[in-house]
C-alpha cells in the first residue's frame, strides 16, 4: 500500500551494521510480549546529538519530547543540542538523527516512514542512528492520526524505542507497534520490556514523602501506576508565594493529593479536570516544601500519566475562599501580576461604622465590595478623582465583607497600595 495511506504504514526498518534483519522474524522474544532486539546500552542512558534543520526547531524539540517519554520506563535520554552527528558516519561513535530523502545510500521501502541502525559489540550497543524518510508528509500533533501527514513525534518515541533495544510487538497495545496508530507514548508493555531488559525496578518514584522525587514548579514529568498498591509521590520547592496548578494527563485514572511539608493534607482531587480519569486542583501557597502524591484510582487503575505542574508568582488569591485577612484600619501593598489576575482580601467588621475603601499608585485598578455570601455591595474604578485609583465608601453593619481588585480590563497590570479606613 502507498505509504502514504496512514492505517498502514510500517514505522521502520531495523538494521544492525553489516546485517539487515528482518524486524519480526530475527528478533528475540523473552516470555512477556515485549520484544528484544539482542542488544542493550551497558547501562540505562545514552546521549543524541539533535540538530535537525528547518521548522524554526520544531522537529528538535518534538524529537526531545520524544526522548523525555521514555523517562516513565527508567531509561534517560540525555541530549547535545544544536551539534550535528552524521547517523552515517560510523566512525564517530555518536547517537545521531536526520531527515534524508534515503538512507546512507539505501532507498527507503516503500511503507517505511524511518530507519533506525545500531552498532553492537556482543550484546553491547555502542551506537544508534535514527533517519527520517524526508520523502514523507510529517508535522507535529497529538491525537487522531490524520490522512495528511504522520505525527513526527511518535514516530521518533517508536524509534528511540529501538535505539535503547526493543523490537516490533503485535500481540499488545504498544508503541513498539510494527505500524503507527494513535499510540504516542510507551504503553505499559513497552515499559515493562525497558524495565526487563535493564534490569530496573518495577516503580519509578518514591511511595512515601521521604523517597519523593523532586521536580521543578513548572515542569512536565512522566510516571506509571504499576499495580493497585502503587503511589508516587513527587516534591516540590517554591522559593516565593504564588499559585500552583497541578494535573494529570493521559488515560490512567489517577487521584492527586497535596501535602504539606509536615504532611498535612491541603487537597485532594479525583475527576477535577473535566473528565473521568485525570484530577486537577490549583492552590495558592506560601514559599515552602509540598509534596504531591499521584495515585490509581481504587485498586484496578493501573497505567501510565503525565505529571503537569505549573506556578506562577501572586501576592494574594484569586476568590473569597483564599483571600487575605486585613485589618479595618490598615494599608496593604499589593501587584496584579497579569491581565487575569485578581486579589482578594477579607475585612471582619466588630460593629456598625463606615468603611471607606481606595487604591494608591499609577496602576488603573477596580474595586468591587461583596457582602460574606459575594452579593455584589458596590463597585468603582476610579472614584478617587483620578482615571486611575478606585474609592468606595459604605455604611455596613457587623460581619464579614470581600474586596476584590482588578486591573482595568486585561493590560493594567503592576503595584497598587489598597488603604482601608473604619470609623
């Protein structure tokens, strides 16, 4: 069939220098599906060399992606970016990858979208190059294959798949499929097969907060559920006061649960993002340790996910539930970080009186007044006499009252001073 005709393409041809193997029938097969190739790196990492023109870098960065996946199963890819290493050229001992329109001198099959070629010594791999059939429609998407060009990344996660030494799996989901599909990531048997041919251990993050892995605010870390009883929990160190968003992504259903640095529990999440499977939750939080831990769903949901952290700096929270406490008669400084950034505080009222609220500064803000239940008591942007600051002033009885302030519309941003007065 034209390669063209996505539902059949081959992904690859395998050839280990001086020898061409047939990908299925030369291959060898230990008791599980997963499918060995007869080689392996003497330990559970190896470094490309990545320098694929064109795109404005987009093949390199797929092409790294491509590459973290692989971090679920235990084994690293490191990376020299922006050197170029000939897969050609057998002679520098270096991982190497490229686009050419054959390969080394050999014409692409027809079905085949890439060719992955290994140097061994023994058992010891000592050199894997990747080359990308040019001749082929590519892009970079996630999803559903599409009939107008193949997926580059997951192709590139398949063929790193058989730089590190597995082959071609037909009776299981996997990415070590003989032809592409909408699998984009390593599936539980393409772990497992790393795991067995490397020797690893069947868990690759700590089950408690004293083994937590540490990962960055704003990062993107893979994981697997390995059985029923299996948890991970990941640390997480801020080093200011800001708000951190945390889900998961793939089709493991997964509860996430954020500790404290004690082992407090601050939240926890099963459905939150909108779906059945991936929890969500978004905290404000002072700079600190937090510990999160990732989790399968009762005792069957077993499987692969993405970890998505991100944090961004904010002085005070975005809603009534997390708004700071101030006192009646005070003056807080305060900054709207970004267009959608809100602050709010909250003011306990001991008797009747008149409050008088307004905003210092050269940032356009908006105040808005909310009774204990956010019933909406007045709003103002720039009662103070300027086209700037907000006044609100307003006879209230006893109880509990929100200020909210805002940027005007979505580019005032920067400092403000807010200064509450009670008589």
């Amino acid at each position: 069939m034209n390669a063209r005709s996505l539902s059949n393409v081959s992904w690859c041809g395998v050839v280990w220098r001086g020898v061409v193997l047939l990908c299925l029938s030369m291959l060898l097969s230990p008791a599980g599906a997963y499918v060995f190739m007869g080689s392996k790196w003497p330990q559970a990492q190896t470094t490309f060399y990545v320098s694929i023109p064109g795109s404005s870098g987009l093949w390199n960065t797929a092409f790294e992606q491509a590459m973290g996946r692989w971090t679920t199963a235990g084994f690293r890819f490191l990376i020299v970016r922006s050197t170029y290493s000939d897969p050609c050229n057998s002679s520098d001992h270096r991982n190497g990858v490229r686009f050419h329109t054959n390969v080394c001198g050999s014409a692409f099959g027809a079905t085949t979208l890439a060719i992955t070629s290994t140097l061994r010594l023994g058992s010891e791999t000592t050199e894997a190059d990747i080359v990308f059939n040019s001749n082929e429609p590519w892009d970079v998407y996630a999803g559903t294959l599409n009939g107008y060009a193949t997926d580059f990344r997951r192709v590139a996660v398949h063929e790193l798949g058989h730089a590190l030494g597995l082959g071609h799996e037909s009776d299981v989901s996997a990415i070590m499929a003989p032809v592409v599909g909408n699998i984009e990531s390593p599936r539980m048997d393409d772990v497992a097969g790393v795991r067995a041919l490397y020797g690893l251990s069947g868990d690759d993050f700590g089950n408690s907060i004293g083994t937590a892995h540490a990962i960055a605010p704003n990062s993107t870390t893979g994981g697997v559920i390995g059985t029923g009883g299996d948890v991970d929990f990941f640390r997480i160190r801020l080093t200011s006061r800001g708000r951190v968003t945390l889900r998961t992504n793939g089709g493991t259903d997964t509860v996430g649960t954020l500790y404290t640095s004690t082992g407090t529990v601050i939240v926890a999440n099963d459905d939150g993002c909108n779906n059945e499977a991936n929890f969500c939750f978004s905290r404000m939080l002072n700079a600190g340790t937090y510990y999160v831990k990732v989790d399968g769903y009762g005792t069957t949901a077993t499987g692969p996910y993405t970890l998505v952290s991100r944090f961004a700096v904010d002085d005070f929270g975005n809603t009534r539930a997390e708004a700071k406490l101030i006192a009646p008669n005070s003056t807080t400084g305060g900054r709207i970080n970004s267009g959608s950034d809100v602050d709010y505080f909250k003011i306990q009222l001991t008797r009747a009186g008149r409050l008088a609220l307004r905003s210092n500064g050269t940032t356009d803000t908006v105040g808005t007044l909310y009774s204990a239940t956010g019933t909406q008591l007045a709003t103002n942007d720039d009662g103070c006499s300027n086209a700037l600051n907000f006044c609100i002033s307003r006879n209230l009885s006893a109880g509990t009252y929100y200020l909210k302030v805002d940027g005007y519309g979505t580019t005032a941003t920067g400092t403000y001073s807010l200064v509450s007065s009670f008589q």
